[in-house]
C-alpha cells in the first residue's frame, strides 16, 4: 500500500468550489484514519459533516475562512486546528482573498467520555512548544485537553537532519506544511514535499529527512491517543 501521497496527483472531487483529495483511507491501507486535503476557492463552501460515528479534526494550512459548526462560526486562519464531534453538521468557507486549504483526518470514537471543558479550535501559536527528540520539536493541538480522547493532532517541527530509524506505537497520518525532504519507510526513500501525505502503520520502522535549508514543519494525527515523543529504536529490546 502507498506510504506517501502527493494530492495535487490524485483524481479531484467535491462541488461548491472545493477541491477534495482524499489522501488515504481503508482503499490504501489507512483503516483507522480518513485523511482529506479540502482547497476551497474564495467564495467557496464545502460540507465537512464527518461520516457517522465518526469525529474529525481539522487543520488549515493556509488561507482564511470561517467554519460552522451547527449554526456556530468559528474564524479560520493559518494553524488554527478544529475538533468535530460525531453527529455535528460542520461547513467550511472561504470568505477571503486567497485559497483556504484545510486538511481533514476522520476517526471512530472509540470513547464515550463527555469533555466539560471541549475546545473547538485551537491555535498552535497558543500551545506550547515541546521536545520530542534533539532534531524535532512539536506543539499539541486537538488532543484530550481538547476533549478528544482517541487521537492526537500535533505539529511538528524537524530541522535539517536525519533521525535514526524508529517505530512508533500508534498509526499515524501526516501532511508536509513546509519544508521538503525524504520519508525512509520499509527500505523506500520516498520525496516529500509542502503538500505530500503520509501514513505509518504502528510499528513500521521509518524515519523522515529534512534535506532543506529550512526548518520542516509537518502536521500529524495519530490514532490511540499519545504523545509524539513516544517511539522505539532499532535495537531496543
């Protein structure tokens, strides 16, 4: 199955001005997580109900908008992250000059815990930045601060370098926000650049390089919840 996707590749769908690539998904692999990359035009709109049972998390890479969310706006703008519950009517709109990107991870809920304190956006300026490893850095974004209790949305920063090969316990989404560089997954050396995708499976041994001048910066969502620091390197035991 793929492990890394370039969406301007793939075959566009959606209406109402959006363009909608969906990245990966049970056809490629993907059986937990649903990933999307939305492009709306200014002036466009796109329903983003998440399939039955199933929640979203949402994150705008560029552009401007608004999101709603059964009648409640919300203002969009770059690193601003979402969290959408099952059974939520959710549009997404353009109301500015330039394209609004949005990408879109849908997931079962597994847990029925209900969050007293739900944030429905949150905005990475505002979270703290965390180590993960001497080359990376990263900031939570929906997590189960956000009342989401069965995946982690996080975005994180690797500077130019190659990590040493390691595993991690969870399957994992990603989207290049910025930067370019080489995913090392199962003896491939796959080129990722600003807008490629890609998915682990939990414990596939990869690691990502970042051969540009210029720090990477790559959103993630992974499912059970965790923490992005969390990993196995070859030869542990």
């Amino acid at each position: 199955m793929a492990s890394v996707v370039h969406p301007d590749e793939l075959e566009s769908g959606g209406t109402g001005g959006a363009d909608v690539r969906v990245t990966f998904g049970a056809h490629n692999g993907s059986q937990r997580l649903r990933q999307s990359v939305i492009r709306l035009t200014p002036g466009g709109s796109h329903d983003a109900s998440p399939e039955e049972e199933r929640q979203a998390v949402l994150y705008v890479a560029s552009g401007h908008g608004r999101l709603t969310i059964d009648s409640s706006p919300y203002e969009l703008e770059p690193d601003t992250a979402a969290f959408v519950v099952p059974g939520e009517t959710v549009t997404l709109a353009n109301d500015g000059r330039d394209e609004l990107v949005v990408v879109d991870v849908q997931a079962p809920r597994d847990r029925e815990e209900a969050a007293a304190a739900r944030k429905v956006v949150v905005r990475a300026s505002e979270q703290p930045e965390l180590d993960a490893s001497p080359e990376r850095t990263f900031r939570f974004l929906v997590n189960e601060e956000a009342g989401c209790f069965d995946v982690t949305q996080f975005l994180g920063v690797v500077q130019p370098s190659k990590a040493p090969f390691h595993s991690h316990p969870y399957d994992e989404v990603g989207y290049i926000v910025e930067g370019e560089g080489i995913a090392h997954i199962d003896g491939e050396q796959l080129p990722l650049r600003a807008g490629s995708c890609f998915h682990l499976a939990p414990e596939e041994v990869h690691c990502i390089e970042n051969v540009g001048p210029a720090p990477m910066r790559i959103l993630g969502v992974f499912h059970p919840s965790g923490s992005p620091a969390s990993r196995s390197y070859e030869g542990d035991k």
